[in-house]
C-alpha cells in the first residue's frame, strides 16, 4: 500500500530583509522539505517575491536568503 503524500503550502508575503519572517519561514520550509511523504509548495506573494531576486546584497546581521531560496528549489515547488 502507498501512503498518500501530505503537501504543505508555506505563503510568503515578507520582503527577505527587515524582519525575520522570511529568515524563518524558510527554516521551517528546509526542515520540513527533508521529511519522507511530505511534499513542500513555497508561494511568494507581495513584497515576499523580493526573496527570489537575484545578486542580493546581505545587510549585516542578516542570513543570505537567496541562498536560503536556491537550496529550496530543488527540493519544493516554488511559485511567484
């Protein structure tokens, strides 16, 4: 018997600097991507689509999160 595939759908809508919602959502994507039967979907919606932007520069005290984002793609489906 093949157990049914649960999907998690995580909704950006934080820009990747300035607070750490996107900091921390992406955490919590990349923890939960790495689960057997889980399927993560990232959609980035608002100021969240500045996350995807390419040549970011990191302000100080803040993690890189299009780097975050890269190491997501290859294992959820992203959407902007």
């Amino acid at each position: 018997m093949i157990a049914d595939q649960q999907t998690i759908l995580f909704v950006l809508n934080d820009g990747p600097y300035g607070s750490e919602r996107a900091y921390n959502a992406f955490r919590l994507c990349l923890a939960v991507v790495k689960r057997s039967g889980v399927k993560v979907r990232v959609f980035l919606v608002g100021d969240g689509v500045m996350c995807a932007k390419r040549g970011q520069v990191t302000p100080d005290g803040y993690y890189n999160i299009e780097r975050m984002l890269k190491g997501l793609v290859h294992r959820a489906d992203v959407a902007t």
